[in-house]
C-alpha cells in the first residue's frame, strides 16, 4: 500500500510513523541534494520500510539526522551496521550513522507519472557511475556551467 505525502520537512513524524506501521510511502523530495538524479518539483520517489532489507552501497536511504531533519541520501558505504552517506549533488560523506537511524529505503524513481524501479538496469548504470565520480562532481560541475555560460553568452 502506498500513501500519498507531501514534501519530507513537513510531514517527516508522519512519514516516520508510515513506514514503522510498514506502509510505503510516496514523497517529493525537496532541495537538490540528490540532483541530478532525483529533481525537486519534477520527480517523486516511493521509500518502503527497511524491514528484511538488505542495504548496500548505492541504495538511496531516508534517515534521521541525530536529532534533526529526514535526509533522503545515497549509501557511500557501510561498515557493519554503520552507514555513510552523501547526496547525489555533494562531495561530503556523512557518517557513520548507526542503522537504527534509518527509516526506509527508496524502491522507484516516479518521473513523468512512470514509476522506474531502482532495479533497472539503466538507473543501476548511472547510479554507479555517478556514485563512482563522487571525487570529481566538483571539476564536472565547473566544466558543465562553464559551457552553458558559453552557450548563453555570458
């Protein structure tokens, strides 16, 4: 069953209480931390509890920062039950947060109503690849604005 849900920093106690309750749930994700691949206002993700999950690096996470905000972010690592993070759009790793902190675990991509598994080959390809460039997202970054300011005229 999946729930229809507002943005994560409204709803994140519900959004908690949801998936503890074993229910889906389906989001849109604001901010551009996991821009590229996940787009504030455009993209919508469903997260499902993690019970019976096995999580491992790549795997997209919803977790609750040590007495702060619900973070949906990309599994860098994981060493036991410590986990490290980083957005899609960031260099920085966060962590080792404990597995207890971690709420659900995003299962499809929702763009332009069509529902893309996180099993699909194409979205397994550029996720790797991208989680793979993590050291060089900066000197990419610099070099795709250098062309579009070249492109406008700027």
């Amino acid at each position: 069953m999946v729930s229809k849900t507002g943005d994560l920093s409204i709803i994140g106690t519900d959004l908690e209480k949801i998936l503890a309750e074993g229910n889906a749930v389906r989001v849109k994700p604001q901010g551009f931390s996991m821009y590229p691949i996940v787009v504030p206002g455009r993209d919508e993700v469903i997260i499902e509890p993690i019970e019976n999950k096995k999580l491992k690096r790549g795997d997209v996470a919803l977790y609750r920062r040590e007495g702060s905000i619900l973070v949906l972010h990309r599994i860098w690592k994981r060493r036991g039950d410590d986990f490290y993070f980083v957005g899609d759009n960031q260099t920085e790793v966060e962590g080792p947060l404990p597995l207890t902190q971690i709420k659900g675990v995003m299962v499809f991509l929702i763009r332009k109503g069509k529902e893309i598994p996180v099993t699909h080959p194409g979205y397994v390809l550029l996720t790797r690849g991208w989680l793979f460039l993590r050291p060089f997202r900066q000197p990419i970054k610099k070099v795709a604005k250098f062309f579009k300011n070249r492109k406008s005229g700027n």
